[in-house]
C-alpha cells in the first residue's frame, strides 16, 4: 500500500479483518450468506479508493469514492445485522464499527471537499 494515503490503509486493513471475519463466520458459525455479503461490501472500498487513485476525472473520482462511501455504509448494516443476530459478540462488533466508521467519516469528507473544488 502506498506510504501517507490514509483512507487507502485504513480501508486495506479494514479489508483484512472483514476476510478474517468473514472466514470466522464460515468456519465457526457456518454462516455464509451474510458472511458472502460482508466480505463483499467490506473490502470494495479499498479497491475503490485504490482505483479512485488512476481516475480519468475529478468527476471519476468523485464517482469512486461516493461508490466506495456507499459500500463502507452497507458494510456498516451487515455489522449490525451479524451483532443483533449474535454473529458477532459486542467486543467483535464495537471493534469493526470503530474502524468502519472511521473510515465512512474520512470517505464522507473526501467525497464532499471533492465536490466543493470539482
């Protein structure tokens, strides 16, 4: 990942630990409906932002990130759903969520400052 793009590293990591999770949930809890849901919508913000890098546009990577925003926002229902279904204790949840949130609250900034100077 590159050095000093911190929405790209954070959203790497996070990708990391929803693959780890999502294979939890598999393997431990033969759950693998929400877990095909979480997996996907948990690690397309990074390739997003990773893609939003090369955009041919302002408007592409607009267009990116707000696609990456909405993801990190589903993966943010999936999170609750597994918690209020006991997927997840409340130790698993509170420490996804922190850092889904995180990153939802660096993507809603990126997204708007964008439009703001498009």
């Amino acid at each position: 990942m590159k050095k000093g793009n911190i929405v790209l590293q954070k959203s790497y990591q996070f990708a990391i630990r929803i693959v780890n999770l999502s294979r939890h949930l598999q393997t431990e809890e033969r759950e693998y409906v929400l877990s095909k849901q979480l997996i996907r919508s948990g690690t397309a913000p990074g390739a997003l932002i990773m893609e939003s890098e090369h955009a041919q546009s302002k408007k592409d990577f607009v267009h990116k990130m707000s696609i990456a925003l909405k993801e990190i926002n589903e993966t943010e229902y999936w999170l609750h759903l597994l918690r209020d279904t006991d997927y997840l204790t409340k130790e698993q949840f509170e420490s996804m969520h922190k850092d889904c949130i995180e990153i939802l609250k660096l993507l809603i900034s990126i997204v708007k400052s964008s439009k703001v100077s498009a």
